[in-house]
C-alpha cells in the first residue's frame, strides 16, 4: 500500500509543500506503525516550514501530533496490538503523512470517549496547557491568569484547565465573535479588539496589582505588555510570536522582582517520562471536555490551504488535516 507524504523541501512559504506517495516501510524494532485518522496543526508547523525553528536536513517532514489506528507492530511491542487506537506528539516532528513509524513508548492508548479527531486537535496543545499551568507556574484556586488569544486552539483549552483549577481568567480575543466563544470556555473576562489597552484593562480587572501570571503566544510588542500586565513578583510567560519576532525587552521591565519564562513543550517531551506524564494528564483532560475546538478540516493534499488559514487568524479552534 502506498503512503502519502508531504514534503518540505526547503524553509519558506507553503509553495514549498510537495506532496508524494511512496510504499509504507515495516515498522523497527520497538516501532508501531500507525494508520493516521487525523493530523493536528499548531503555530509550530509554521516555524518550522518558515525556517524559524529550522528542521535538521532538507527536504524534511513537519507536523508534531497525529492519531489513528496501530496498523503493524514492530519487534518487540508487546504493550500495542494491531487495532488499537492511539495517539502521539511532540518530537520527532514528522506527522504530515498518512502513515507513521514511532517508537511505541511514544504512542498514547485512546480511551473510548476520545475520538481520533479530538486527540490530533488537542494533544499536544493540552500538553502545553499542563506544562504551563502545572509545570512553568503552579495555578491554582485564586490564582489570577492573563491568557492571550483566549478562543484559538491553545488559548481555549488554556481558559477550560485554568477555570477548572478555580483560578479567574482575563483573557484577550481580536473580535466580538471570538469573545463569545471565549466566554462560553469559561473566561471570566475579556479584552477585546487588537487596539484595546491591554494593560489599562488588566489593572482596572485586578484592582491596579496586575496577574499572577500572564501567557502570551502572540510576540512582536505585545509581550512588553504581558510583562506589564503582571503583578509585582509574578511572571510573564512567552510561548510563540504568532505576531511577528519579540524584539529586545530591557532588563528593567522586571522591576520589581517579576520573572520571564520561555518555556517549550518540545524540549519538554525529549524525556520520555514527562512526555507521557503530560500527555496522559492531557487526555485524562480531555474525557472531562477539556479540549480545543476543531475550526476546519482539510485534506493532507491541501495542507498549504491549511497553513494560510491558520496564519490568517480567521479560524477560532484547532485546524486539522484528514490523510
């Protein structure tokens, strides 16, 4: 049978997205093959097919998390058996193909409330929820958030754990329609519009203190505004630049005592008994709802149709491609 796999032949714009078929290869030792049912797509893919975050060699495979059925089991395996359904993210990157080889103890069993599409749309983003509400800053009852794009993919899981954990969310969205959603996640308020004043907004919600703790996935000037919108000994965490590069914040931003944080889920997940300590929380999140919105589906073929909608801003959720 043949695989369909979606090349990228060198750092740039979606035209250089090629796509190819080839016969799937046995799985190794220790591998599982899995027959893709949904691929998840993050701000990530798009640093690494602009070259932000280079790939090691080119042409290279992209895309961080997938799910879908075990087709083969590789020498080995006793804990998988052709039939399962799992799960996977984080390194090594690789996703965008219908078929995939992985290391077993990379895979996740999906428990049956969990469809393949939820998983591929939330995995590695409720990954990141846990590691940044649990691991970077421990958020709990009282606990006051700023979350940035509060109705994308991250964002509204983000507001569904923190809420969960009784903590207040502010969160930010760029539309009135978006605000909707947000608020249906949980947020307990919301700044809307891209010129609104972020930080006004945030000390007059918190009574002039700030947050606890701000995460900002947006970059370019708004993380010197995240930085300011936190509270005296709280802490800034940046966690993308969907807006463009972050230029240089002076160190006297921090005054007094405030912390900035560059956490990154990838680097995360190289140790294998915290990748599967976080994916396991993410999907026990998911049974109880915690999960993003699917915003659109595409065909893997049309994965730069994909990659422009999710730089565009348009679509609210997660962006899937379906092999």
């Amino acid at each position: 049978m043949n695989d369909q796999i979606i090349w990228l032949d060198a750092p740039g714009d979606v035209t250089q997205f090629r796509v190819e078929h080839h016969r799937c290869q046995p799985p190794g030792d220790g591998e599982i093959k899995i027959r893709h049912q949904a691929i998840g797509t993050n701000f990530l893919d798009v640093y690494h097919r602009k070259g932000i975050y280079p790939m090691p060699s080119y042409p290279a495979v992209i895309g961080a998390e997938a799910a879908g059925i075990v087709d083969d089991v590789g020498p080995g395996v006793s804990i998988f058996q052709k039939g399962d359904r799992v799960a996977y993210a984080g390194p090594p990157v690789g996703a965008y193909r219908s078929t995939r080889n992985i290391a077993a103890e990379r895979a996740i069993k999906l428990p049956d409330a969990v469809s393949a599409k939820t998983a591929a749309s939330s995995l590695l983003k409720g990954m990141t929820a846990y590691m940044l509400l649990k691991k970077t800053y421990n958020v709990r009852a009282g606990t006051q958030v700023l979350i940035h794009a509060a109705a994308g993919g991250l964002g509204s899981i983000l507001v569904r754990w923190a809420r969960s954990l009784d903590a207040t969310v502010i969160g930010t969205v760029s539309s009135l329609e978006k605000a909707a959603l947000a608020a249906s996640y949980g947020a307990d308020h919301l700044i809307v519009g891209r010129g609104a004043d972020i930080v006004a907004e945030v000390k007059r919600l918190t009574n002039g203190l700030g947050v606890d703790v701000a995460y900002d996935g947006i970059g370019g000037d708004t993380l010197l505004k995240s930085i300011r919108s936190v509270r005296p000994f709280g802490m800034a965490v940046t966690i993308g630049q969907a807006a463009g590069a972050i230029p240089p914040v002076p160190v006297e931003e921090l005054r007094p005592g405030k912390a900035l944080c560059h956490p990154s889920i990838m680097a995360w997940c190289t140790d294998v008994g915290q990748y599967r300590e976080a994916a396991l929380a993410a999907v026990g999140a998911m049974e109880t709802g915690i999960v993003s919105q699917i915003g659109a589906e595409y065909r893997l073929a049309d994965v730069a149709k994909a990659h422009e909608e999710m730089e565009s801003g348009r679509s609210a959720g997660s962006i899937l491609l379906i092999p």
